[in-house]
C-alpha cells in the first residue's frame, strides 16, 4: 500500500527562478543517489513528474512550480509509507533551503 506525501512549500522568488533552483537541485540529487537508484524525471510547462527506483522500490511523485509556492506530492510504496512523516519533515526542510537559500544558487 503506498502512502501520498505532500509538502507545501511557500516562496517569492517567482516561477521562473523557483523551477531554475528546482532544476539545479535536481541534478545534484541525481548526482547523489546514481549509485544507488535511477531518477527519471521530464518537465511539463511547470510540472516535473519523477520517479525513482531503488532497492526494489518506486516512488513517483509531482513538483508543481506555482508563482508563490511549490507542490511537492510523492508516492511512497510499501516499506517507505511507514517512515511517511519523517520523509515530509526532511522534504520540506530541503526544499526550503534551496528556495530560500542565496540567490543564484
């Protein structure tokens, strides 16, 4: 059974630099997780769909990049659904850091 979590993350940088960090960041993350799963990910307009598979898993999941905050929704299958709320915390923690850390970042 997979469990949604969805993480609202409110910013004023605008979309077109809030899907510019959300894309720098990407690249640093599928930097760091190639050893051990495989992110695939596609823009539509200001959506990014993504999935990741790891260690017999997948999660898949949205980024919808809005003018004052950014949808972040994943799916967490079986093993992962039960650390949901630790996930959330981490995700929004992150996400906050990377919109609202210094600009050109």
């Amino acid at each position: 059974m997979s469990k949604p979590v969805i993480v609202e993350i409110p910013h004023e940088l605008g979309r077109t630099e809030a899907r510019r960090r959300i894309d720098s960041g990407l690249g640093q993350l599928i930097e760091q997780i190639g050893s051990v799963g495989e992110l695939t990910h596609a823009w539509e307009g200001d959506l990014l769909r993504f999935s990741l598979q790891a260690i017999g898993q997948t999660v898949t999941g949205t980024i919808a990049i809005e003018e004052r905050i950014v949808r972040l929704e994943i799916q967490l299958p079986g093993i992962f659904a039960m650390v949901a709320n630790k996930v959330k915390g981490r995700l929004r923690d992150e996400a906050q850091l990377l919109l609202q850390g210094p600009r050109g970042r």
